[in-house]
C-alpha cells in the first residue's frame, strides 16, 4: 500500500520535472542572446539557468489580454514563468495591503494604486498609466429585457447587475449615471430609477459578463474589452459626453522579489509588442 | 491548557518526551490557532463599534439569520423522511441516491452555485419553464435559500439517517405486529429514539448554511438587504477597510463556536 504510494507519487515528481526540462530548453534555443542578456545582470551568467517566477497582480478586466502578454513575455524571457492573480482591483489592492507578495500591480483605476503610496507599498518611479478602458452596456442574446437604448435602463423591473461600487467597474458605472442624470433628456430621478433596478452587485466586472451572458440579468454595465471577449451578447454604446474613461495604471511593488523582471515586464506592457495585445483585447492607446 | 494526566505519565514512562507526536501537531494547531488569535486580535484593537452599528452588518446579519432558519427547517421536513427511507428501506439503486445525496459534502460550493444556476436559472435547465409561469429564481433570497440547502442539507440526512440505521429493526416489526401504523411506527418509535442524532444534523447544517458563500454569490448574486449574507458581506467589506468584514467575522467566529459547544454536549450526552 505504502509502496505503490511512493512509486506514485516518485513518478508523478519525475513527469513534471521531466515537462518543465522541455519547457525551459524549448524557447532558449530559439530566442537570441542578446535579449535574454537584458535581464541578466552583468557577472552573473548562470542566472538565466534559473526558474525566476514573476507575480503580477492584475485587475479581472486584464485577464485575456494580460494571460496572451504573459506568454509573449515568457517566449520573450526563456526561464521566466508569470504567475498571474486576477480579481477585482480593490480585493488585489486589500491583499497587497495585507502583506500579499508580488512583483507588479496592474489596477483599473488610480483610486486603488493611489492609496499604496502612504505606506510605500509601490516604487514611485515605475508608476504610470499604460492603457485606457471605456464601459459599454452589454445585453443577454435575444434582449428580454427589450432594452433599446440608455433610457431604458431605468425602466421598471428590468433585471441589471453591475460590478459593486467597490469594484472600479461598478464605481466608474454609478459615475455614468449621475452624468446622465444631469442631462434633461433622462431626467434627475433617473439615477435612483436605475439603482432601483440593480439585481446583483457582483464581485468583480468578469461576474457581469456572466451573469449577462447566462442571461439571468437583462443587462450589465462592463468594459468595452469585456464586450469584445464576451460570447453572445448585444451591446448598446455610452456616448462620450457620459462614458468614463478609464485609466489603468501600473507599478512595480516595493516588495517585489524580481524588481529587475517586474521592469522588464512593464516595459513589455508599454511596448509596441504590449500594447498591440492591448489593443487587440479592446483597450485603447493612452490618450496626452 | 491542560494536558491530561494519563498522557503525561505514559511519555515519562517510556522515557521519551513524546516529541515526535507533539511537534507535528504543534503545526497543525499552529496553522489553525494562529489565525484564530490574529482575528480575535485585530478585533479587540480595530474601532470596531463604530461598524457593528452600521446598517450592512444589521442586514446581513438579518438576513443570515433568517435563511439559515428557513433552510433548517426544510432540511429537517424533507431531509428526516429521506434519512429514514436510506436508513430502513430496501430498494434499487439505493447505492445511487445515497450518492447523490452525500455529493453536496464533498462537491465544491461554486460548482453548486453553477449547477444550480444551470438547473433553475432564467435560462435554465428547469428555470425556463418556471419563467414561463412567471417564477424567476436568480437574485431572489429564494435563491440564498436553495443554494443553503443544497450544501446543507446532505449533512442532515447524513447524520439522522446513522440515527435511524441504528434502531434495531425488531423494535420496528414489534411494532408492527401490534398493529402500529407506518406514520405511528416513526413518529412514536424512531423520531424520539433518533432526536439526539437530528438534533446534531441540524447543528452541523446550520453552521453549514450560515457560512454558505460560494454558491450563494454564483446563484442569488450579492444585493444588500436581499441576498448578501454574512459571509458574502464579509468578502466584500474585505476591501473597506476591514472594520465591517471583522464584525461580522467575530459574529461569526462566536456563533460558530456556540453551535461546536452544543454540538460537544450532544455526543457527551449519546456516550453515557
């Protein structure tokens, strides 16, 4: 009983060394020097023959473009492995807070980055915004809810979910409303209407498109990237006088254990090469 | 702590402290305790009762309150009579629905929150019948209660259907033989003889059902005053601050451990 085991558990250690043998040989051999030399620092050749793991920590609305990033990066880095965390921007930020460990912070919004400042959780030299995100008005296929444009958010009954006020994607969604509240086409009560009609304050905005997409709401509030992603689905578009435009900062932790990867991977994010991944996950370029 | 007397003398006996059986459990204490004390701790020095009387803690709790009682309650109803069918029937596929009952136990909450919401959702298996006649389940505290009886009734049904498989059966045919009806042969019989082991079912499904979180976010969604219960306040609160989600945690923490007490009276009370 014991034996078979040992024996078990003896080549279930073999078969994975054994895959993460070919995993490291694989890209090395295809990648130039000259790259990898640019996360090695001089004198220490040997270190490119380590397994180094970087840990980004990175807002749920990040998740597909980040996942395909990671992997231009590993290609990129031979050795590297990216270890990603995906949630909500403000349980990341609670968890850095909380003495999580990791390299990089990837956040959809400032408000959540902002306040590691006082206890000098992040670099201040790394910290800059690398890509921008919309929201739009995402609707279950067949649109039961017969939503037609932004009015009928606020009609009596319909079943609309957001992401929670905590959640960057549910902050920037109440702020949507209150713009439109101001315009006399929806009136001021419209605000309180809409409200009214929130089934479901979801956890982070990844549980909006689900929810939406299941069709077990009428209609949710998400990113324009999450609407590119989402499977089925109508959308119907926020124009620019009340849409948000949000920024999405990113820094490198004052904890990091690879500060010289976490640069590199940031520096990933802003070039050509990242940000074309970006804009292929519906992100738009930075505005100046 | 006290360590019991006959421990101590057979370790000195022997002549070996009994290192090798105390530090291995020292981790596991550790790993459980310490956590324990850190919440207890941070407790005592956070302001903490500037939050215990805000209005989402008074909700959630009421809310917690109230489907955890409503899903006991229909695990008790429908749950003793199914104890009682596995424990003293024999028929086909007894194995099967023994399974499927003690599946909820051992299955993962989120995977129950989406077979649930696959099975009675708008769009749903069952769901897009009820909706048809104008029964919409997703997001209502209908939903919370479902999703709490799904994962905890099973630990019911476990544990008074070991109350039931205990009764000797000759008591059930002497029974019988005197003429006692069904209904007279459970109700007189079988219910008083297996209380105590309904009454530590009920115990366990409900610390079970008032920490459901899982299948509740995934199935009922997460509205204040409606479908955010305890645990769920707890997860979201995390982030304000942590004043809201260490309230209700030590509410939590002290019902829990209220309910293990009565639970250690009960089987104190079965062994004499």
């Amino acid at each position: 009983m014991t034996k078979s085991f040992v024996f078990i558990g003896l080549s279930l250690i073999l078969t994975m060394t054994a895959c993460t043998d070919t995993a490291r040989d694989g890209p090395s051999t295809r990648y130039p020097e000259p790259i990898a030399s640019l996360v090695v620092p001089a004198g220490h050749p040997t270190a490119i023959s380590q397994e180094r793991t970087l840990t980004v920590f990175a807002a749920a609305s990040l998740t597909g473009a980040f996942r395909e990033i990671g992997m231009g990066f590993e290609s990129t880095y031979p050795g590297v492995s990216v270890n990603f965390n995906f949630a909500g921007s403000q349980i990341l930020r609670a968890q850095i807070e909380q003495g999580a460990v990791a390299d990089v912070f990837a956040s959809a919004d400032h408000n959540n980055m902002d306040v590691l400042f006082p206890d000098e959780l992040i670099v201040v030299d790394s910290y800059r915004d690398f890509t921008t995100n919309r929201l739009t008005v995402i609707l279950p296929p067949g649109n039961p809810g017969n939503v037609q444009d932004l009015g009928d958010l606020a009609k009596a009954n319909l079943k609309l979910v957001l992401a929670d006020s905590s959640v960057p994607a549910g902050n920037y969604a109440r702020q949507i409303f209150t713009k439109m509240s101001m315009d006399p086409v929806y009136g001021v009560d419209f605000m309180t209407k809409v409200l009214a009609n929130i089934v479901s304050n979801e956890t982070d905005v990844k549980q909006v498109v689900t929810k939406v997409e299941l069709g077990e709401a009428d209609a949710g509030i998400v990113y324009v990237s999450d609407s590119i992603t989402a499977r089925d689905h109508l959308t119907i578009s926020i124009p620019e006088n009340f849409n948000i435009v949000a920024s999405y900062p990113i820094a490198i932790l004052t904890t990091a254990l690879e500060p010289d990867l976490a640069v590199a991977f940031v520096d990933y994010v802003i070039s050509p090469t990242g940000q074309a991944v970006l804009s292929k996950w519906g992100f738009s370029p930075m505005i100046d | 702590m006290k360590i019991s007397p006959s421990l101590f003398t057979r370790s000195t006996k022997d002549g070996s402290p009994g290192l090798e059986f105390i530090l291995p459990s020292l981790v596991l204490i550790s790993l459980i305790g310490l956590p324990i004390v850190a919440l207890i701790w941070r407790s005592l020095n956070a302001d903490i009762f500037t939050h215990s009387i805000s209005e989402s803690v008074a909700n959630a709790l009421k809310l917690s309150l109230i489907t955890s009682t409503f899903s006991v309650t229909i695990s008790l109803l429908a749950g003793t009579p199914l104890a009682y069918i596995q424990a003293h029937w024999k028929f086909h596929g007894k194995a099967l629905l023994d399974l499927l009952v003690d599946l909820p136990v051992v299955l993962p909450p989120s995977v129950a929150g989406i077979a649930l919401l696959l099975a009675f959702g708008r769009e749903g298996l069952f769901g897009t019948w009820l909706n048809r006649i104008g029964i919409t389940l997703p997001f209502t505290t209908v939903a919370v209660v479902m999703a709490q009886v799904f994962v905890s009734a099973p630990l019911l049904v476990r544990s008074a259907r070991v109350g039931f498989a205990a009764i000797d059966p000759q008591m059930e045919e002497a029974a019988k033989v005197e003429g006692a009806s069904n209904w007279n042969v459970f109700r007189l019989i079988m219910l008083p003889i297996a209380a105590r082991a309904l009454l530590t079912g009920v115990i366990l499904s409900w610390t079970r059902a008032l920490g459901e979180f899982g299948a509740t976010l995934l199935f009922a969604g997460n509205l204040e005053g409606k479908t955010q219960t305890m645990p769920l306040a707890i997860y979201i609160g995390f982030e304000q601050g942590l004043g809201i989600a260490l309230v209700l945690s030590m509410i939590l923490l002290a019902v829990s451990l209220l309910l293990l007490i009565l639970l250690r009276r009960l089987e104190l009370q079965s062994h004499h």
